[in-house]
C-alpha cells in the first residue's frame, strides 16, 4: 500500500466536505425535537428537554439584555472546530461585535466569545471532554457548563493549546462574574433549574 504525504491544507479541506456531507445527510434523518453535532467524526443525537432549553434561554435573555437583540447569539447551530471532523451545535454561543459569517454564512470559532453547553445525560461525556478540548484548542475565551444534574456550573476561561488554565466550580444560585472576560457582565443563575434525578 502507497500512503501519499498530505499538507494540513489538503487535510483541513478533506474534513471540511466530509462535514458538510454529514450535515446534509443528518438534515434529513434527525427527529424533530433531537439535536445533532460530530464530535471527533461521531454523530450524536440527544433529546432537548424542557429543563436544558430553560437554562439555555435564561442565559440567551441575559446575553441580549447586555448586549442587544442584534447580537450575533446562535442556539444548536452549527459550529466548526479546530480537530477531526468537528461540527458541534453548542447549545448558545456569542460572536464577537463586528465578526462576519464566512462564504457559507457560517461563523468562524475564531470570533466566539462565549459557549454555554448544558449538560444532557447522554451526551455529558462530549461536553466536559473533546469538546472542552475543542473549544479551548480554538481559543474561545469563555466555557460555561451547566449542570441540572448535579445543579453546578463549570466555568474554564484562558485557554491555550487544548486546555483552559483557570477553573471555576459554582453552584446553581451563584452570579458568575464574567467582568474580566470579554463577556464584562455578572451572570445571574438563579432561575436554572435542577433536572429531577430518576
């Protein structure tokens, strides 16, 4: 067997079209009421709750009082990371003041400033492992981890390489001052609600 020696660029294009063909496909075979995202060349489909979109919309409200109905704030879209064939739908994000969307109208991970991930049971491993990794691996300065479960907030900002630096643990309750981020707000977390434990 021949193996023919490939530059980063090739490769990058590669994973790139395996994505949007993976994207295509999902289009059409995801239930409604799933999401779906690759995550290392794996797809994933979790279930939203009525708990997970809660959280996620407490913060959405939050990021629009601070910063405008017109701020570039997506919920389960489409996002691309640096490491193979990762397309995540991360359940909030919040883009840069001035960023604009690529050819394809997609933003790019290097103008996310903010990801929120609530925790869903199944999916939990992706989120506190590959995707964490992923995240930080792209730079984006803040990580926030919303726990029903287990009613904590994990917060990781200064990234660097594939790992952030700083390390927070809160409880559901607790503000989460983001003031020396890009962020520059104080996070209000009382209203999340707990996942009821089965």
């Amino acid at each position: 067997m021949t193996i023919a020696a490939t530059d980063r660029t090739e490769m990058a294009d590669s994973d790139q079209q395996n994505l949007d063909t993976l994207f295509e496909l999902l289009c059409d075979i995801v239930p409604e009421g799933y999401k779906a995202e690759i995550v290392g060349g794996a797809i994933h489909m979790s279930p939203q709750r009525r708990v997970h979109w809660t959280i996620i919309r407490r913060v959405l409200r939050q990021l629009e009082d601070r910063f405008g109905d017109e701020a570039g704030i997506d919920t389960d879209v489409r996002l691309d990371l640096p490491g193979y064939c990762n397309g995540f739908a991360p359940d909030l994000y919040k883009i840069a003041d001035g960023a604009e969307p690529d050819a394809k109208g997609r933003w790019r991970y290097q103008d996310v400033e903010f990801v929120l991930e609530v925790i869903s049971r199944g999916t939990a491993v992706n989120d506190y492992g590959p995707k964490k990794a992923a995240y930080a691996a792209g730079g984006i300065p803040v990580y926030l981890i919303a726990d029903p479960y287990t009613g904590l907030c994990h917060l990781h900002t200064m990234p660097k390489d594939d790992e952030y630096r700083a390390y927070r643990t809160l409880d559901f309750g607790t503000p989460i001052d983001l003031t020396d981020t890009p962020l520059g707000m104080i996070l209000a977390t009382d209203g999340f609600p707990r996942e009821p434990q089965d």
